[in-house]
C-alpha cells in the first residue's frame, strides 16, 4: 500500500484498491462508493479512478480521526523511505 508519505505537502491521488487497503473493505465496496457519489473520485481518460485521499478523510464518519492517524505517520516518516515504509508493512 503505498498510501503513507507527505499528505500534507501534495494532492494524494489513491487508486480503488489503495483505498480499499486502507479502509479494510474491497474493491468493489470502493467502486459502489464511487457510483453511488459518496466519495469523492476522478475518473482518468481510461476508466480507472483516483480518489483524493483529503476528500476521502472529509467523506468518512465517526469518532476515529484517521486524518490526524495519517499526519502522524508522515511526520513520523520524515527521512524515511519508500522502501523503509514497504519494509515496515511486510510488502
């Protein structure tokens, strides 16, 4: 899942299945979500679609701030790198 680093310097574009990692639920929940408007989506010239990882984090309800969770990381990861970040996953 290479969702982790900087999402507070750059517009963080997922793919379904980035967000599907990221929320435990699969694909197809994502591609539901999609069609049925509830998150925030671009469709690329392709059909493929990216999701805004800040609008997905406004999209989400609840007492869990996921947000706060994932600017933790990043600063947490400042000089770490990408392959460091896979490694700490097991991928």
């Amino acid at each position: 899942m290479a969702v982790a680093t900087k999402t507070a310097t750059k517009v963080q574009l997922l793919t379904t299945q980035e967000v599907a990692d990221l929320l435990r639920v699969s694909t197809r929940t994502v591609q539901n979500w999609i069609k049925r408007g509830q998150v925030p989506y671009l469709e690329l010239p392709g059909g493929e679609y990216r999701l805004p990882l800040a609008g997905l984090l406004d999209s989400l309800r609840g007492t869990f701030d996921l947000a706060a969770a994932l600017a933790d990381l990043d600063a947490a990861s400042v000089g770490v790198s990408e392959d460091e970040i896979a490694a700490a996953l097991g991928e």
